[in-house]
C-alpha cells in the first residue's frame, strides 16, 4: 500500500459531553495496570476554536491528568510526564510522542497568546485510549485473531521487479498464525491461499467467525521520488468521525461515522501496542501510529487495525523483507503486542 501524506482540516468537531468532562478537570477512569486512576482538582479552563475545531490549552489538561508540563523550547515544544506517562508535542505539528511511540493527531497542535493547545478530538481519541485504556466487561477474552493478508489473486498490491507484495503477506500472514496459535490463540484467515478477496468481505469473514480483532497485513510503497529513502512501520486505526486522516485515500465513502467507530478505543489501544512492539523489536523507523478510513477497518466490529510492516521501495528493507528469518522476528513482535493489548483490557 503507498504512502500518501495527510489531508487538511476539514470540519468542525465537537464533543460537548466529553468536552465538559475535560474542561472541568474531570479525568476518564482509568483500566491501566502502571497508570493510577486520576481524580482532578484541575480549575475550569476556556476552550478556543481553531479552523473551527475546539481546543484546550495543552498544559491546563495536563494538570487535569496530574501531568508534569514542561517547556522544551518556549512557545514551541513542550513535554509532558508522571511516574507512568510520557507524551511531547510541538507548535503546528500533527505529529506527538506518546508512551515511546510516534503516534498522528488528527489536528495540529495550535499555539496563542505563548500556550499550545490541543484539540478536544485528539484528546478523547488519541491520547484516552492508550494513557486510560477502556477494559473488556468482564469475563471478555480476546482469543480469537482473524489475520488479513493483505490483497491476492487478481490484486497483486505492491510490485518492485517481480516481487509482488501479496506474496510477501501471505508469508507473513501464515508465519504469524503459527506463532499466534503456538500463544494459545485461535486464528482464522481470510485467505490461506493465492485468492481474491473483496475487501467488504474480510471484515465481515471476521464478523461472522465471531473475531475479537482483526489484522490486516501490508508492505508499502512510496513514490518514485523518495522511495529509495522512504523506510519504516507504522500501523493505521480507523479514523474517528469527522476527524482529519492521515491517509486521505479512499475516504470517497465519506468522513463521518462507520460500524468500527464503536471500536475508536480500542482501534488506538491496538495500534499503538503494536507499533510499539514493531519498533522496539525490530530496531525500524517509527512512522507511527496513522488513521484512515480504509474499506477494512470501516466495517469490522471488532478491534482491527492495519499493519505496514516496511516499504517495498526501499532496497535494504525489501530485502530483510523477502528474508523468512526477518518475517519470522516481525511475526513474533506483532505476537508481543497482541498480548500486551490482551493483558491491558482483561485487567
């Protein structure tokens, strides 16, 4: 699948009733194991809205969340950190640190008057779900994994000389079913075999086998002007409703809100555990944590995420991609983050 740069501000989102519960320094509870459950004495803020979106100032919601605020560069780079929490965010930048791993606002960070702001969309759908991540009702497992691989058949996705990226994610895909069964998993496929697949079916393929997440496995490409530099994983959730994409490709559905936004927490959780396993374990670039509204992630009912596991385009990562013992590593590090995705919501 190929890189495509984000898109611009579009609409304005507003969340009244998650709104008040921030602005008023009331946290979210809190279901994870390292972070405590915060109860703010926070004061009331004032939101702002920028390009029509509603804003918080950065430090006032970091005090909400007993965060420790700090500047880094005055007016342009702050950092924000507990005993449990790390997160820093420029000036004008969609682009954050959160826990260790790169992740993509859906909104630039705003600056006015000397203080940066943060939109009230990004705080409920990117930073909520991975500092104060939602628990399964009880008695909820996360068991059964349906993998993805990504294309097939007719569609042979990405292709640099006769390597086809199809190929390289039905290999992935059945080394990553191994390992996740020899974890205890179930595993069910929506290929097996050299098949054309619609993309509407996949998700539904893990909807009627009763999947608690869905995987979709990819290698990238990027354009003829940079794609022998271009390097790196990042992992794609759905987009929230009405939100700005990283990846604006194919939203001709429309920007509003699809059956996998009920799943807006844990899309992110996932993703983020992922991305973070990938990273650490491979030693690759992080490009993030990404959102799109790709026609695999807009159905599912489940959890699912989009995994880009290097660029095809790239003459050293192709090759550790076409190696078996570097699928092997990959497999095993997408295995790491499933768990630590399972550990969190079975709390």
């Amino acid at each position: 699948m190929r890189a495509v740069s984000g898109g611009d501000l579009k609409s304005r989102v507003s969340d009244l009733g998650f709104a008040a519960l921030v602005l008023f320094g009331l946290a979210l509870p809190n279901a994870s194991a390292s972070a405590p459950t915060v109860q703010s004495s926070a004061p009331k803020t004032q939101s702002q809205f920028f390009h029509g979106i509603e804003y918080m100032r950065l430090d006032r919601w970091a005090e909400s969340q007993r965060l420790e605020f700090r500047w880094v560069v005055p007016r342009q780079e702050a950092s924000l950190s507990s005993s449990w929490s790390t997160l820093s965010f420029n000036n004008d930048s969609r682009r954050c640190q959160l826990n260790g791993v790169t992740a993509w606002l859906s909104y630039p960070i705003a600056s006015q008057n000397g203080m940066l702001w943060i939109s009230l969309p990004d705080v409920k759908s990117t930073l909520h779900p991975v500092l104060f991540p939602v628990r399964n009702p009880a008695g909820r497992k996360v068991q059964t994994i349906c993998l993805d691989a990504g294309h097939g058949g007719k569609d042979p996705g990405n292709r640099e000389g006769r390597q086809q990226e199809k190929t390289h994610t039905l290999l992935l895909t059945t080394e990553l079913s191994k390992q996740l069964t020899a974890a205890g998993f179930n595993v069910i496929l929506t290929r097996s075999g050299d098949a054309f697949v619609d993309l509407l079916l996949r998700p539904e393929i893990a909807r009627r086998r009763r999947a608690d997440l869905f995987v979709s496995l990819h290698f990238n490409s990027a354009g003829s002007g940079d794609g022998r530099t271009v390097q790196g994983t990042e992992v794609y959730c759905l987009t929230p409703p009405r939100a700005s994409s990283t990846n604006a490709r194919g939203e001709g559905a429309g920007t509003g809100a699809f059956p996998g936004n009920q799943n807006d927490s844990g899309n992110m959780l996932l993703a983020h555990q992922v991305q973070r396993s990938l990273v650490r374990r491979l030693g690759v670039e992080d490009r993030g944590v990404k959102r799109a509204r790709f026609a695999v992630l807009r159905t599912a009912e489940m959890p699912a995420i989009l995994i880009e596991g290097g660029f095809m385009t790239h003459p050293a990562e192709a090759k550790r991609i076409y190696d078996p013992a570097y699928r092997r590593k990959m497999a095993g590090a997408i295995v790491e983050g499933i768990i630590g995705y399972r550990k969190i919501v079975e709390q």
